[in-house]
C-alpha cells in the first residue's frame, strides 16, 4: 500500500505514455469521495483535456439480463484488438452502491480481453445516486481517452435511467436482445428501443437461429415504425452469436458505417457538443446543491423548518424562501 | 381593471370567508411570473396556512384523451355538491404554456359545475416547466381549502410526468379508463395503472356495456398482479357512466371507504408528510438554480466557459468548477 501518492505531472504524464497502474489510480482518485482526492483528479483532467485524440468512438452496449452483455463486449473487444484498437470498457450500474458492482465487478467474465495489453476494463464506479456514478464514467472516460484507448465501451444494466446517461456520453448505441422473446418479456424498458442505433439479437446459435431471425423481422419492423433521428442513421437489426463468435464482424461493419455516417455528416461533433452541455449542466446542479446542502446555515435552519413543514404548521414555499434567504445572507 | 391590488389582509380574510374573486386574484399572484406578485402570494399561504381545515380530501383524475374526464368529474363533482360538499377542481397540464391551456381552458365543458356557487373551477398554470406547473397547482391547493373548498380534484392529461407530480399532492389516485381497449391503446404510459387506488372504467352505457365489463375483468386481473401499496388498500375496478350518471355514486362510496381506511391507518397523514417534504425539496432545487443562474457573476463566467466546454477545449467538470467557485465568491 503506498501512502504517498504521486504528484500530478507523474498523473498526467503517465496516462499520456499509456501507463496502466497510473490510469487506474487516477480512475480511483474520480471515484473518491475526498474533496482533496476529487480536487486532484480535477487537475489531472484539466491537463489531459487539452489535448485529446479525436478520433475515439464511444459506444454504448445494453440489454436485458441474460442477453449476453459480458460474452459480447469479449467477443467484439477481442475482434477490435487483433485490427489494432485500443478498447476500454467502463460501465454504469446504479446498483454498485449496495451490490458492490452487479457488472464488470468480475473480470473473469471478459477472461480474454482483461488478459490482453490492448484493452482496459474497469468496474462501475459506485454512488449513492446514479447522476454521480454517471458523472464518474464520463471522466474516467476522459482518463482512458488520453491514454489512448481509443474504442470506448459503455455498458449499462438496463433499468432505463442508466441508459439514458450512457447515451449522453457515447456515440452509438447498441441493444443486444434475446432470440425470440418481446419487449416486455425481455424486461426492456419502454423508449430503449427507440435509442438504439443498432439492435443486435444475440445467441443466434444452435436451435436458437429460427427464433432469432424471427426476433430479428420483429424488431426491424418495429424500427421502420419509429420517428427518424437526428443523425439522419436508420437503425439497423443485425444478429450474432458472441458465444460462438459468428456475426461480431459484421456487426462492427456497420458500427464502422454508423461511424462514418456520423462523422461525415456532423452528427459525431453535433452530438458531443450538445452532450457537453448537458455534462456541464449537470454537474453544476450536482455541485450548486452540495454547495447549498453542506451549507452550515442551511442546515440548521432546514433542521427547524422541516419539521414545521411536515407537520403542515408552515408551507413548503414559505419555509423554502426563508432558507434562500439564510443562504444567501450566510454566504 | 383595477390598478391597485387588495392588501395582504384584504385577501386572508377575504379568502377565509370564501370570496370567489378574492379567491381567483390570489391564485393569479400565485402563477404570476413578477417578483412582487410571488412575494404577497406566498405572505397570503404563509398567514393561511397557519389555520388549514385538516377535513380536506385530495383526488387526482387521470385517463387518456377520450376517456371523458371532464364529464366524469362534472358528474362526480355535482354528486359531491348534492351531499353538501364543496368542490375544487384544479389541473396540471404541463402543455398549457403552449396551448393557453387544453384542459379546463374551456369552463363550458363543466357547465353545471362551474354554474354552482359550491364549486370553483381553474384551469391549469401555464409555465415553462412541468415543475413549476405543478409548484403553482399545489400552491392553489393551499388557497382553496383555505376557502372552504373540502374536496379538491386534481386532474392531469395522462402524459405520464404530471401524473407523478399530482400522485405527490394527492390523497387518493383515480384512473379513467375507456372500455375495451388495453393500456397501450389507451394511450396509459407504464406505470399509471400501478399507480391507482382506483380505476373506473367510464362510458360503460348502450352496447358498450359488456366490453366495459371485460375491461374491469382485465383490469381487476392486472392490480392483482402489483404489489401491495403503503396505504394497505387493494385497487378496485369500478364501472360508470358519467354521461348517463349511472355508477356515479357507487364510485363515490368506494372513494369515500378509501378515505375513512387511509385516516384510520395514518396513511393520510403520513402520506401528507412525505409529499410535505418532496415538495420542500422540489421548492427549495427550483429557488436555489434562480439564484444561480440568475446571478451576474454566475451568467457572465459561464457564457465565456461554455463555449469552451462545447468546443471540447476544457472539460465539463473543469468549467463547473470555475463557475461555482465565482458564484461562492461573488455571493
């Protein structure tokens, strides 16, 4: 265990010369709840940002449970890693608080890919909420970026909001489905199939081929069916089996494709813009209401009103104004 | 057009012995977007709120365009003022900003109840937000059981979100249904029908009779399902006609069996508790990002880092950073 930690330079340094142990622990300082910690990681980030690669492509894999996530994303990441990719893989699992980390949390479930140089795989941060898991992906998502990685996966559980963050910080979104059953069965929330870019029915192997084609009409029917997207991409409906390794080629053809539909026509840049501004919005009201909460006046007045409020003795927008009013003054 | 508006005192006591145009004025402080309006709005719901009767029963109406909200809630709403009741109908429609109001907009739907000296009617807030919408309904809610109004109907345009914000200052949740179709042709986002204490399956009259009944049979199947609620009450499926006024009454003496079983478990009142606390919450988010976003200080770094941000030349949290520090400084 080393008790001193290293300075910033050695940080930035490190990342930018691809040095694992570096990236991890800089991963580690994101994911600290100590302000120094977060102060420090905020620096090293600063530095890194500068200069980013342009060239990453983010992409983002969910599915239901059972759907294959772990067995595909160590297909498709060892096919990425014999073209030459680097390929990190993060994820967002607003569980991890209580779980420990439901995935990614066992390596030994990518065997192949967490062997390899080439790649990096790294649980899900936990949180107590999933706006901060979310926000800890996304810098560690810089970290590894700077580092060189440069083919990015999210993975998500699939409980919906999860999804949603992690569509606001990729490029391509990818639902992986199970052979034959529907949306509901597959205990996919409703609008995840909209988000998807790509759907990609797995397990299509064995006696599971039928049922897999058939789930794959379905759903490029339902596709057809949906409003167009801003990329101006139509969502295609592949399928594959990660298990036996048939299809994964293809799939990643078209995800080249999307890749370069999207940087031609702008979408790629268009879209990180206006997910920088989300990110930016969204950690100013995650940093304005720690700011406000951790406030002492703020507190001792929320102590005596708060309870004058549930008892209905004063209403909410009352006792609301007089603590502003107490934060404003006390500030 | 009065120039001047009544004093504080005017209004309290006004409202206290029920005047209809008092009552009406203080709601318009309470939507107006000036400063100097709000503030005499919520002095009027703090000297109010001091004395609110505690007999008041609180109901949200909901069902997808088509099920005949409006008549149902004119026809429940003259039953009510029959037995000596009187009523307030209020509304959260979130589309209101655009659209002048889409639902309650037009008094003439309700035309024997808003006849009635027993009744008052408002249509929804406009606002920009469905938060602030619904910040405004429940601010209503204080100044018409001040009035004398014991029985408040809440009605939302089943979009899904206003549901959620009329659950949390509400009693009991009712949902409308139309006979025959399932929820998804019935336009019920998931997550409605969970939400329910009751469901009525409306214009169950002529040959729609058996299909109505068809519906209270899935409907009764489908709450069977849920889980129990923290009330201990079972949904129940009703059927009626608010055009014919048959079942009218029988829906009435199951609300009513609701209220007096949420009273003697403490439900209502621990219920009240929660949503107390929400909405201090919900106000004290709303009022903290205006004096935020609202500050010079505040306004100016983040128009010159934003771009920045957008750009990919800093990082979010980086930008973040500086523009809470500023706003720490400049307070």
């Amino acid at each position: 265990m080393r008790r001193t930690l290293p300075d910033i330079e050695t940080f930035v340094q490190g990342i930018r010369s691809a040095d694992r142990a570096l990236l991890g622990q800089a991963i580690t300082l994101v994911e600290s709840t100590r302000e120094d910690r977060q102060v420090m990681a905020r620096n090293i980030i600063a530095q890194l940002h500068a200069d980013l690669p342009d060239n990453t492509f983010r992409i983002a894999v969910t599915g239901a449970p059972g759907a294959g996530k772990s067995t595909f994303i160590e297909a498709l990441g060892m096919h990425l890693v014999a073209q030459g990719k680097r390929v990190a893989v993060l994820a967002i699992d607003p569980s991890s608080a209580m779980s420990g980390g439901s995935i990614l949390g066992d390596k030994t479930r990518m065997e192949q890919l967490s062997a390899t140089e080439m790649a990096f795989i790294r649980p899900s941060p936990s949180g107590d909420s999933l706006g901060g898991v979310a926000r800890k992906t996304r810098e560690a998502m810089v970290l590894v970026e700077a580092a060189g990685f440069d083919t990015v996966i999210v993975e998500t559980v699939g409980v919906g909001q999860s999804e949603i963050a992690a569509q606001r910080m990729t490029d391509l979104f990818l639902l992986l489905l199970l052979p034959g059953a529907g949306d509901e069965l597959q205990g996919i929330k409703r609008g995840i199939v909209e988000m998807a870019d790509l759907l990609v029915v797995n397990k299509s192997d064995g006696d599971r081929v039928k049922l897999a084609n058939q789930a794959r009409a379905h759903y490029l029917n339902a596709t057809h069916l949906l409003p167009p997207k801003p990329s101006g991409w139509l969502p295609e409906v592949l399928a594959c089996s990660a298990l036996e390794n048939t299809g994964i080629e293809a799939v990643w053809q078209r995800m080249e494709a999307y890749q370069a539909h999207i940087r031609a026509n702008g979408w790629l840049l268009e879209n990180r813009r206006q997910q920088a501004r989300y990110w930016l919005e969204d950690t100013l009201d995650a940093g304005l209401k720690d700011l406000f909460y951790q406030h002492p006046e703020v507190k001792s007045r929320l102590a005596a009103l708060e309870p004058e409020v549930l008892s209905g003795k004063i209403s909410a927008i009352d006792a609301a104004m007089q603590v502003l009013a107490a934060f404003r003054k006390g500030m």
